[in-house]
C-alpha cells in the first residue's frame, strides 16, 4: 500500500516539477530575447518529455534496464493507441500535409530503427540482444536531424503555433526553475524505487510495469494537452503533440538513456517493438480512410480497442 501512495505522489511531483519548469525556462528566456518558437521547439518539447526523460534516466543508472525500454515503448504505443484514439472520439482529426508525409512516416522509421538496434542475436549472431552506447548515439545523431526539421520549419515560416509565455519576475522565474528541477528528481525517485517494489510484491516482471504503469503515468502531461486541444478543436496540436512526443521518446530519450547505460533487451520486449510499429503504420493507413485526410470516431474506437487487448496480453502474460 505504501508503495502505490509513494508511486501516486510520484507522478504528481514529477508532473508538478515538469510544468513549472517549463513556466520558469520559458518566462527566463522570454526575458533574455529568445523567439517565441524556439522556446516552442526547445523547452516546452522537453517539458512534456521530461517526465520519460527523468524516469528513464533513474531506472537505467539504477539498473533497472527493462523499465528503460518499457517505458519508451509503452509510452509511444499508449500515445498512438490510448491518447489519439481518446482524441479522435471526442472529435475527428485532421492532419496536416507535412505531418502526414514527413513527421508520421519518421515516427514509423523511429520504430522500425529500435527493432534494428535491438535484434543483435538475428543481425550479427550474438548471444545477447543489447542496445549500446554506440545504438544511442546513432539515436542522438536522428534526434539532431529532427531538430534542425524543425528549426527549419520554423524559420521558413510554416510552423504557426504561439507558445503563450508567462512573464514573472527573475526571481520567481528562478524559483519555479528550482521547483520543477527538483519535482523532476524527486517524484523520477519515487516512481523507480516504489515501481520495482510492486512489480516484485505481484510477481511481475519491470518491463510490464514500465509498459503498463510507468508509461501511462508519465505520458499524462501528452494526454492532458490533447484532450484540451481536441475539445477547443485544435486538433492539429493534438495529433502533432503525440508524433512529437514518439520521436522524442525514441530518439533523444532512448538514445540518452543508452548512452547512460546499455540496455539488455528482454526477450519478450520483441512483441512490444512490433506492436510499436504495428501503431505507427494504422496511423499512417487510417489518414488516407474515409473522408480526407483524419483519423476519425471509428478508427479511434480501434485504436482503443487494440489498446485494451495488448494489455490483457501483457497481464496475462
């Protein structure tokens, strides 16, 4: 019981920190003349990820390897299925050319290069699959790529979202800074240490913890701002808020958790990968289905029912 209150004040630190660091970077640098969108590409990116980031850099510098990959995979697989599909019910959405043809089929790319990475014992023979250092810096070095997309984006003037920016004082600005950098660390603690205690009190495994659990207590902040989004009917944000969060996860967070620690691949962890890109490609297919290109009430449904069956098979597993 005491760990499921420490997981449950976990998330609430970690959720708390990421919002006000975000709140204090972005009013910082307001103030010190960075532009609007950078700020939009850069902080308010990372704060949404910061709590996979944190969780995932806990768990792979304590050893916990297989919530690493877990928590990656079953955030991307909750944000394709759980969040679009939640979306796409309250409200059809539609997409925008350049994410149909450039930021989704990336995503999908960003799933088929961990099956990549993470099948040693069928590409080169070995007797472990293990994703290296060398796996996250190839990661990092895609994650760069996606940044300078995005800059360029940004500067051709193609990219029309504000991020509003709060303007306080440098002191509370500091301190929301300090806040949120300690909520981070704080409930990223909280969750790895309580997150291994119950998987081992229910005799379950860290990868499904981290699939489960984890992953859908540390994509909250996506879900939240999709649902708000969708119901003002800014379901452009929605959908690139989920394909965003999927790149970030693989590229940079991965990436940086490897670099950190190499990760051993559970066996098991093969269903999840393809499960991963079994999501990324519905998506790319339900765009082109029905009327224009969006994802809409029934194809959400599915999403949600596909989403509801991996679990029982993860349970019963």
């Amino acid at each position: 019981m005491l760990d499921i209150l420490l997981l449950i004040a976990g998330f609430v630190a970690l959720i708390f920190g990421a919002d006000k660091l975000v709140d204090g970077a972005s009013s910082l640098a307001s103030r010190f003349g960075v532009p609007n969108i950078v700020i939009g590409l850069t902080i308010v990116a990372f704060g949404t990820s910061a709590p996979e980031l944190v969780v995932n850099l806990f768990a792979s510098l304590s050893g916990s390897t297989e919530m690493v990959l877990g928590n990656v995979l079953g955030s991307n697989i909750f944000n394709v299925l759980g969040i679009l599909g939640i979306s796409a019910l309250i409200y059809p959405l539609s997409v925008k050319s350049n994410t149909t043809w450039l930021e989704i089929p990336l995503s999908l790319l960003a799933a088929v290069v961990v099956l990549v990475v993470a099948n040693d014992t069928f590409l080169d023979k070995s007797a472990f699959n293990i994703i290296s250092r060398t796996d996250g810096i190839v990661l990092l070095l895609f994650f760069s790529i996606f940044l300078v997309y995005n800059i360029t984006l940004a500067v051709g003037g193609t990219s029309e979202e504000e991020t509003p920016t709060n303007q306080y004082t440098l002191l509370k600005a500091g301190l929301y800074l300090f806040l949120g950098l300690a909520g981070l660390i704080i409930g990223g603690r909280l969750i790895v240490t309580s997150a291994v205690n119950i998987a081992q009190l229910l005799g379950l495994s860290e990868r499904v913890i981290g699939l489960t659990v984890v992953s859908i207590g540390t994509s909250l902040p996506e879900l939240a701002t999709s649902v708000v989004a969708v119901r003002k009917r800014n379901v452009d944000i929605a959908i690139g808020n989920v394909v965003g969060s999927n790149l970030f996860n693989i590229f940079f967070i991965l990436g940086i958790s490897t670099v950190a620690n190499p990760l051993t691949v559970n066996p098991g962890s093969l269903l999840d990968i393809l499960v991963n890109i079994m999501a990324g490609l519905l998506l790319f297919i339900f765009i082109f289905t029905g009327k224009g290109r969006q994802l809409a009430r029934w194809e959400g449904a599915v999403f949600l029912g596909l989403y509801v069956v991996y679990l029982a098979i993860l349970i019963t597993q």
